[in-house]
C-alpha cells in the first residue's frame, strides 16, 4: 500500500496519473481519495463556531458538517448534506477554483494548507455513487432524518410551470431547486445532449462525461423534463416560450467565440476554442473509430491564458501533438486559468510563450495555381509585450514593443480567448435588453426587462465558471418561486 502523500504542513495530496502516462489519454488525470486518505483530510477540519469556508461557497454548502461525516467514516451521509444545496457536487469536486472560493476563507490556510474541501467534496459524492446511491427520493416533502436521502426533497406541487433554456450548470442548478419547490420544469437543449459546457467544453480528463451523465440524471430524476434539439430562435422564440410557461429562466451561457480580428484567422487550422473542444469532448473526435473531422496538427498554438486554453492545448496534445505553445499577453502572474491547470499543463511538457501576442497567423498557399493552393496555417507572427499601467480589472495592461516580432511554426491555431452570448436566443424578443456585450440586462433578483424571464450565469455575466453559474442558477430559482408563488 503507497503512503498517504503530504502537502507543506500536512494537507493530504491526491492521486494523479503520471504526467508521462496522462498526456497520451483522456482518461481523468486526479485519481480521487482513498477512504484512508479522505478520512486523514477531513480530520484535519477543525469545525470552526463561525466557518467562514460557507461564505465563499456560492451555493452555500454546509462545508464542516460534510467534513464531518467523512472523518466519522459516513461519506454517504456527507453526500446527502452537500445534496441539501448542490445537486452537482461530483462535478464541482473536480472544476470549481475552490482555491478562490471556500478554501480561500479556511482559517487553516492563514498558516498552512486549507482543507481540501473540494477533494473531499468529489470524494463524497463519488462514494455515494459507487454503492448505488441517488441524490432525492421523490417523495412528499417530509423532513426525514438528518443525512437519509432525499430529506425534505420535494414540496407538494404547485401547478405552476418553468422553462429553463439551456442545460448547463446553471438551468441545470435552477431547474432541480425549482423542481424541489413543486413546480414543473422543462429543460431546453439546443445540442443532441445535455450539460451545455460541462459535456462539450471541459475535457473528459477533467471532468469524465459519465459523471456529468449521472448528476443530470439525479436532476431528471425530480421530474424535470428535457427536450433536446431544441434551438430557442429558431423552433420556437424565446417570447413565445414565456407565453406557454409561467416562468422562464435563460441559462444559456456565452457559446460564441471571439476572435482577434488579425490576418490569417480565416486559414484552414485555425480553430475557436469552441469547435475545437466540442469536436473533442461532444463528439469524442479523439476516438479511433470517430467519424468527426478534427485536424491533429504536430504544431499546435493556443492564444490565450485561462481554463479553456488549458484544456484546449492539453486536448491537442493527447491528440498527438509533437509541441503544444500557449501564447499569452502578460505574464506567469496574470494567467487566469487555474494554478492546478497550469501546473499540470507544464508537467505535460506544455509550452509557454509569455508577454507576447499574435499580429497575424501566415499561411501555406501553395504553388499559387488552383489546384495546388492550400490555404493552410503555418506559422503565428507574434510581437512581445511588456506590462504598463493596471487595467480597469486591476491587472496590468500589457503593450507591445516595437520591432520584436518573431515566428512560431504552427499547423493548428486554438483561439481561446473568451466568448460572448449567442445572440440568436434573442430574436423575436424584442423586450430583453442587452448590454454593449450581448449578456442580459437583470435587476438583483436576475429578473430580465420582461416580467417572467429571469437569466443567470454567463449569459448575464459573460463567461466564467461552473459554479458561479451554479449560484446564479440557485439565486433565480429562489426569486422565481417566491414570483410564482406570489403570483
């Protein structure tokens, strides 16, 4: 049996493939805790009176009770208290920053490691899944004991019914505790499978698709209703939606991609974060017998800094890439994606070209003729950059220095630097307002410009993470259960 690894000052380290072994598959990189090692966590919680770690959770999890459960050797019944708040606990134990969040505020981490919360919080609904448990039992709404399953899961219904326009992380949070409240909810997919960019952005390495599958199930399982293939703008607008149902909550996220706008964007290879994930993780191009074009370049360079870009050149790579290079504007400091991601993207022989920018992506045309021009990419210009002032986030603004471009050979280029809402949700609904950016405009409640359509997550905020979107999605439904219930 290996020894438990340990952290600077006793914080219990998981289990990962080797980085040599990893990057030529998708399967999950961290192994997860054993029960040994998740108990040893847990223990080191030391159940503070005023637990600060709650207030960094944005959908309030009852952290040291969970704790608690696993270090008394109970990870079912920690998994039935996290499902009290957070009916996705398997999915943010693996892509919530926790680091910025819950664990930011455990008062162990003023003079050591915090608590791992979100290992112990994978570790518990994994746990909970392997001996065949389920999140709610449909039932009449009765408190049970604390920790059975399903405790006061479901209020009587009340008639009133809710759509819910996309089935990521945020419809998917607004639907269940919208469910729980007794109201009927139907789901609205515009792709063949639900989980927005838990099933087509985040890779399998990252977050394994049968998990997805199993915690929108639990959701299913409280009577939600789902309607796949079903594109808002298109088969039905979004005002006739809110005709039909009583409510209308719009997750659907920031699924259009930005470019540069520099030359060369259009050659074949170069690709938006976006296509290139969703042909990976959607339509599993990395299989052997995949019948989804994607091209595997042996030079691949990603533009860009944060999660997606991690996941995209990681992806790239596992694909067969011979160098991977992300090129950033600004430096190590700056980089937005998570420092876990980061970590293991360099392990994984990642390349990292900072404070530097792409001016144009130059491309192979061939002998000039017709038939022999190619129009494929074949290197990225880029200038380097220096940093100057703070921006309006804080961070400062990179510049370019004259006169010092330089060439990377690429044959793939992955833009990855953020997206923006897809403005088709918003034809024939004249009445949402929509800020300069294309998100929605909402009050503190999340209600939109039109009185039953509530929005959340990216699409009011631009893109961001899993869990903020998860607490938006838990914010609207409270507000759209107490304008039902008023109404």
């Amino acid at each position: 049996m290996t020894a438990m690894k340990k952290e600077r000052t006793g914080r219990i380290s998981m289990p990962e493939q080797p980085a040599e072994v990893r990057k030529h598959n998708f399967n999950e990189v961290a192994l997860g805790y054993t029960a040994a090692e998740a108990t040893a966590e847990a223990a080191r919680c030391i159940q503070c009176r005023v637990p600060r770690c709650v207030e960094g959770c944005p959908v309030n999890v009852n952290i040291p009770k969970f704790i608690k459960f696993i270090a008394d050797g109970n990870p079912e019944g920690a998994a039935e208290k996290i499902f009290e708040t957070n009916m996705l606990p398997a999915i943010c134990g693996r892509v919530c920053p926790q680091e910025t969040q819950c664990e930011e505020l455990c008062i162990l981490g003023k003079k050591g490691d915090p608590i791992a919360i979100g290992r112990l919080e994978r570790y518990a609904a994994d746990e909970l899944r392997s001996v065949g448990g389920r999140s709610c039992k449909i039932g009449d709404g009765t408190e049970m004991e604390d920790g059975e399953p399903g405790a006061g899961c479901l209020r009587a219904p009340t008639g009133k019914t809710v759509a819910a326009i996309g089935s990521g992380p945020a419809s998917l949070t607004a639907a269940a505790d919208l469910a729980k409240a007794g109201h009927k909810v139907t789901l609205f997919e515009a792709l063949h499978a639900p989980g927005g960019v838990l099933t087509y952005g985040i890779p399998s390495f990252r977050l394994p698709k049968d998990v997805v599958k199993a915690e929108i199930d639990d959701v299913l399982a409280l009577g939600v209703e789902l309607k796949t293939d079903y594109v808002i703008g298109r088969i039905k607008t979004l005002d006739e939606i809110a005709e039909e149902y009583d409510a209308v909550f719009l997750g659907t996220g920031a699924g259009l991609p930005n470019f540069m706008g520099i030359e060369g964007e259009n050659l074949n290879g170069v690709y938006s974060a976006n296509e290139f994930l969703t042909r990976v993780n959607l339509m599993k191009a990395y299989e052997p017998d995949s019948n989804t074009m994607i091209r595997k370049g042996k030079k691949v360079v990603v533009v860009g800094g944060g999660n997606v870009a991690m996941d995209a050149a990681r992806s790239a790579l596992r694909l067969g890439a011979d160098d991977v290079t992300i090129v950033y504007r600004r430096s190590d400091a700056e980089l937005p994606a998570r420092r876990e991601e980061i970590e293991h993207a360099k392990h994984e022989g990642i390349q990292f070209c900072l404070l530097a920018n792409p001016t144009r992506i130059i491309g192979d045309y061939g002998d000039g003729t017709p038939q022999g021009r190619k129009f494929d990419v074949k290197a990225v210009e880029c200038i380097k950059m220096e940093l100057g002032e703070p921006d309006d986030s804080g961070r400062r603004s990179p510049k370019e220095i004259p006169g010092s471009e330089f060439l990377i050979d690429a044959d793939v280029v992955i833009i990855a630097i953020g997206t923006s809402p897809n403005p088709l949700i918003y034809i024939g609904a004249p009445d949402i307002e929509k800020t300069k950016r294309g998100t929605i405009v909402v009050d503190d409640d999340l209600r939109s410009t039109k009185e039953n359509i509530f929005a959340g997550g990216d699409v009011v905020t631009g893109a961001a993470t899993v869990i903020s979107a998860m607490g938006a999605g838990k914010k609207a439904a409270a507000a759209i259960d107490e304008y039902l219930m008023k109404k």
